[in-house]
C-alpha cells in the first residue's frame, strides 16, 4: 500500500501540469480534469485510509522512498514520504474539502475566461499541501511549504487587473516570507545539531540536546507558523486575501494553507516538548491573536473578511491547544478538521450569497436573504451553529476541549489568564457570527442597484451586472449546493463521530502522545460557563442588531470600533515600525556608507594619488636633477658618518 502513497500528489501535479501546460484546447473541460485528478487523490487516501483501521496502532506507520535528492557525504537529502495517523487526517482533509472546493467552483467561475488556469493554480495548490503533510523530513516539507506559498500566491491575485488583488498577493507572499525565514534557520539549527532533518532521528534526539538549542529551534517553527497560519504578529496578510475568488478563501482559509503551521507544531512536538519556555511562547502567540481575530471579526462588513478574522481567531485556539503539549496536541487537531467542514462551508455559503446578490459583499445591503435562498441559508446556518459551539454540533466537542485544556496550565495563574481568554473568545465568536447571521439573512431587504462594474473594481469578472438593476436573489446551481449540503452535514456530525469516546484521541496517540487535561475547575462547571457565555454573545448581537433597523451605511461607531475596522491598525504599525522604519535604516545605512566606508576608501584614494603626484615631480628626466640628488644624497651620508663617529 506503500506504493500508492506518492500518487496522492502525483495527481493534482498532473493536473496542474496539464491544465497550465496544455493551452486552450483545454477551456471546454479543464475544469472536470482538475476536479476529477482532486477526486482521484482523495479516493486514494480513502483507500490508504481503510487499510490503515485494519492495522494495530503502532503499525499504521507507511514510509515510500523515491530517490536521493542530493547524496554526498555527511549531507543526505531523500524524497521520501511518511504516512502516520496524523498525515492521514490532513490528506483526507485536504483532499476531501479541495475535491468539494473544485466542484463548487465548476458553477462558480463557470464565466470566468481564465477557468483552466484557475482550475490548474487549485490542483498545483492541493499537491503542494499534500507535499508539505506527507514529507518524512523538514527539507522536503520546506519545499510543499514554498509551494503552498507560491500557489497562494497566484490563487489571491487570479484578478491581477484588479489592483487590490494583486496588492494582496504580494502582501501575502512577502509576509510568509518573513515566516519562511524562521523555518529555514529552524532546518539549519537542525542539521548542525542532529546531523540530519528527517524527522524520526530528529524528533527521538531531542533528550540529548540542550534546552537552549531547542528552545531557539522551536522559536523559528513557531515564526514559520505565524506566517502560514496568520498569527499575530505576521497577520496581516489574512484579511486582504479576501481579494482572490470566494473559492480561494474557502480553500486557504479552512482546510489547508492556514492549518500549516498547526500541523509543524504538531509535528515537531518532541523539540517543543524540551523546550517549555517555546511552548508558553506558542500559548501566548495563540491567545492573544484568538482574541485579535475575534475582534476585527465584530467590526467588518464586508461578510468575506468577518469570516477572515473568525478565521485568524479560530487558527488562534488550535496555535494555543498546540502549544500546551501532550494536553492539547489532539484537540488542537480535531478544531483543525471540524474547522475545515464548518469554515469552508461557511465561505462557499458567502459566495453563494454573493453569487445571488450581483457580487454584493457589504452584510448591510443584504437582508431577509433565508426566503430567497433557503438551501444557502441552512447550510449556513448549520455552520454557525457548529463555530460558535452550540452542542451538539461540530465545534462544542472541539473547541470547548481546548477551553478545558486551556484552564489546565501548570499554575493557577496561567489556568486562570489563558482559560478566562478562550472563553471570552467564544462569546466574542457567538457575537459576531450572529451578526452575521441577522444581517444576511434576517431582517428587512437592505437590497441597492448594481454597481458600474468599470467604477466598482471589487465586482468579480464573469458575473452578470447591469448597473442600477436591483438584485434578483436565486439559489445557486446544484454544482454549488451540493458541496455545501456536504460540509453542512461535516458541520452537524463530524464533532460527534470525533469526540465521542474520545476516538480522535486515540487515533492520534500514537503520534502525539497525550495527557488528560486536569482543569482548575470542574469540567461541567467549564461546560455551562461556555454555554451561558455563548448565549450572552447571541443575545447582545440580536439586541443591537434584530431589534432595530440596520442603516445600509455603517455608523461612526467607537474608537475600538474604527481601529478593528482597520484590523487594529496593523498596517499602521507595519508601515510606520517596519517600513518607514526600515525607510530610515536604509538612508542611514546609505549616508554611513557614503560618509564612512566610502569616505575612509576615497580618502586613501585620494591620499595615495597625492603622494604619487608629489613623487612624480622627482622622476623628470633632467640629468642635472638627478646629479643634484645624487649629491645630495652623498653629502647626507658624510654627515651622518661624521655624526656617527662623533658620537
């Protein structure tokens, strides 16, 4: 079965090889390549899947190796791929979520000119991430991880006309590089340390190596995954991502590219394990950008980038299982995959919504939405339920275990600090979802005409629109539905068949290891305490929003209203910290250049060059020169012998 781990990502890279290569005898069916080569790999991994229930635990381990990538002595880098429960759980993921994502799109960008290529980018994009979860060593998982960036990449700026697209792509990718950084030095440490990067000799030496080593190790992953996964301080990117097609964020933003760096950590468990200092750093890093999603999320209208920041805040609590060890590693897991079904459904719920609303993303011109698209609205409505955590849907069996581990720290202070945020988190989510929820689809019609495609860049190319019509909100095709119906019914059960027996947990002992949480608190006491939190978030959405009339324009609001309007102004602070700050160093790293370094070789330029006229002037071919030196030079040398004896 071994052999048949490599065509997990053979496929979608034949897909996009074929689709990106082919040329445009491919327009009429590229689209059901790129579908069908996704479906083939998930159906792969189903097959991989069932063969691995029918092994003992600690046999379900599958290692393919292909070839040396760079043999020579004392440096051995393989193309190998490793298969264990933890790898399986993302393939099905990836695979499972990607294929209902290429289909959905079949109906979504069934306009749009450029559908090959955008169906190419989804496979190039899906063989990247399986890539990056099946590689046996960090080299190899460096090289899936530069791969889901560039695919990224070219998924977030398709539009490139549109200037805010291709803005956005580039932001993403310069920003992950800053994180990309921290796993190449974290590779680097890693080689000089244990003479190798694959991950068994790795991950089992980490007892012989000293804390300090570890510590700056695990630091770096932790950098990498900020980058990937959007976490403060390397979040910014997140929220301008929203600019590539609705099927890209569903993509980036639910079962794959943001999940990375939860999954380093996960893997990499054993060096954070020796190294607590790193794991508090993960703790904290998770808390306060749950907290810093969460609120950005309250403020935004625009339903793609409310989903954004629910997504930044949601990435937050899995960084923050992860970072408490053999106690959270499991449930930071099992977010990741109930997250996958209700997020993606979720985002393709907003397109659709979009779809029927001539690509309108302002919540507050939407309204009384739930009689025009009722497949829509319960699909997404099934979805809120399970993220804001209402039992018994998918994420109270998963979000409120890592609440529980959050409340189980090493000492009352931490327990107290990092619980209290993950609950407070939860009803900051059951807020703004349901904000979301009454402002698309409750209420009264907020419906405006069209916009003039040519004045308003932010409609999406293949869409209908006649300027100044009034929208005519439809359900959309099956092609659209039915991937939403899927990750509906993920949403209601998948908690449940996880949690349930804490069979999740078993399934990836093996790999993580794991330790029961022991909350300060009792565990029924957490239990109601989330509930009655996430009924407060409810109750105070609906008063300040399905009590009264929504204005279409936004009023003032506050001072932390404004701020999380404009993501607690972190580009501000980006681009008066990091760039007119790195606008300073360079002018003064070029006038030292110019002054000092120049000036010191100038100077001896110069001097040289002096000294060298000067000696010139002796060289001037007159015989009665040189006999008057030569005279000199002897009437020197009596005198300092007649000096010589004197003395």
């Amino acid at each position: 079965m071994e052999n048949l781990i490599a065509l997990l990502v053979a496929a979608p890279l034949l897909g996009a090889a074929v689709l990106l290569c082919g040329g445009r005898r491919l327009d009429r069916t590229g689209h059901w390549i790129g579908t069908v080569l996704a479906a083939v790999s998930f159906v792969v991994g189903a097959v991989l899947f069932v063969d691995m229930l029918g092994k003992g635990p600690e046999e379900r381990t599958l290692t393919q190796h292909l070839f040396s990538w760079i043999p020579v002595e004392g440096f051995q880098a393989d193309v190998a791929f490793q298969l264990d429960q933890l790898s399986m759980t993302f393939v099905l993921l990836i695979t499972g979520v990607g294929s209902l994502i290429h289909l959905y799109s079949i109906g979504y960008m069934e306009h749009d000119e450029r559908r090959r290529r955008f169906f190419g980018y989804l496979n190039l994009f899906l063989a990247a991430m399986l890539l990056l979860v099946l590689a046996d060593n960090y080299l190899l998982l460096y090289v899936g991880w530069e791969g889901v960036g560039l695919a990224s990449y070219l998924l977030i700026g398709f539009w490139q006309h549109k200037p805010s697209a291709a803005t956005a792509a580039k932001k993403a990718f310069l920003v992950n590089r800053v994180g990309d950084m921290g796993l190449s030095i974290a590779i680097m440490l890693m080689f000089t340390t244990f003479g190798t990067f694959a991950f068994g000799p790795v991950l089992e030496s980490t007892d012989k190596t000293s804390e300090g080593m570890l510590t700056a190790i695990a630091l770096m992953l932790l950098l990498a995954a900020c980058g990937k996964s959007a976490q403060v301080p390397l979040q910014s990117w997140l929220g301008d991502a929203m600019e590539g097609p609705t099927p890209v964020s569903a993509l980036i933003h639910a079962a794959t590219m943001v999940t990375a760096g939860v999954y380093l950590i996960t893997r990499s468990g054993a060096i954070f394990n020796g190294a607590p200092d790193a794991q508090l750093a993960v703790v904290v890093v998770g808390a306060v950008t749950l907290l810093f999603g969460a609120i950005v999320g309250c403020a935004k209208d625009d339903i793609k980038k409310a989903l954004a920041g629910s997504t930044m805040s949601q990435i937050g609590y899995m960084i923050l299982a992860a970072g408490l060890g053999p106690v959270g590693y499991a449930f930071a897991i099992m977010h990741l995959v109930t997250h996958g079904f209700f997020k993606a459904g979720l985002f393709l719920g907003a397109g659709s919504v979009m779809h029927g609303m001539n690509d309108e993303v302002d919540m507050r011109k939407y309204g009384g939405l739930r009689k025009y698209m009722p497949v829509t609205f319960v699909t997404f409505g099934l979805g809120y339920l399970a993220i804001i955590g209402l039992p018994p849907f998918s994420g109270f069996w998963s979000k409120d275990k890592i609440i529980e581990a959050a409340f189980a720290q090493q000492s009352d202070l931490r327990s107290w600090i990092f619980g209290g945020v993950a609950l407070l988190g939860a009803g900051i989510t059951a807020y703004y979802m349901t904000r979301v929820m009454i402002l698309t689809f409750f209420g009264e019609k907020r419906w405006q005409p069209a916009p003039d495609p040519d004045t308003a860049p932010s409609v999406e190319p293949g869409i209908e629109v006649h300027p100044g019509e009034m929208p005519h909100p439809h359900e959309a095709p099956k092609s659209m539905t039915i991937p939403m119906i899927v990750l509906a019914f993920g949403s209601v059960f998948a908690g449940a068949v996880f949690g349930i027996g804490e069979r999740f947990v078993h399934w990836l002992e093996p790999v993580t290891s794991f330790e029961h949480p022991h909350p300060v608190v009792g565990v029924p006491v957490i239990t109601t305490a989330t509930i009655v939190v996430l009924l407060l978030g409810v109750g105070l959405a609906y008063l300040q929003y399905g009590r009264r009339p929504v204005p279409v324009v936004a009023p003032r609001g506050s001072l932390l209203t404004r701020a999380a309007r404009r993501d607690l102004l972190q580009d501000d602070f980006n681009h008066v910290v990091l760039v007119r700050g790195g606008e300073h160093l360079t002018r003064s790293l070029v006038y030292l250049d110019h002054s000092l370094v120049d000036g010191v070789v100038n100077g001896t330029a110069a001097s040289v060059g002096g000294l060298s006229g000067r000696l010139r002037r002796l060289q001037n071919g007159y015989a009665r020169s040189y006999a008057v030196s030569m005279f000199g030079g002897a009437a020197l040398l009596v005198a300092a012998t007649l000096l010589m004896r004197a003395v």
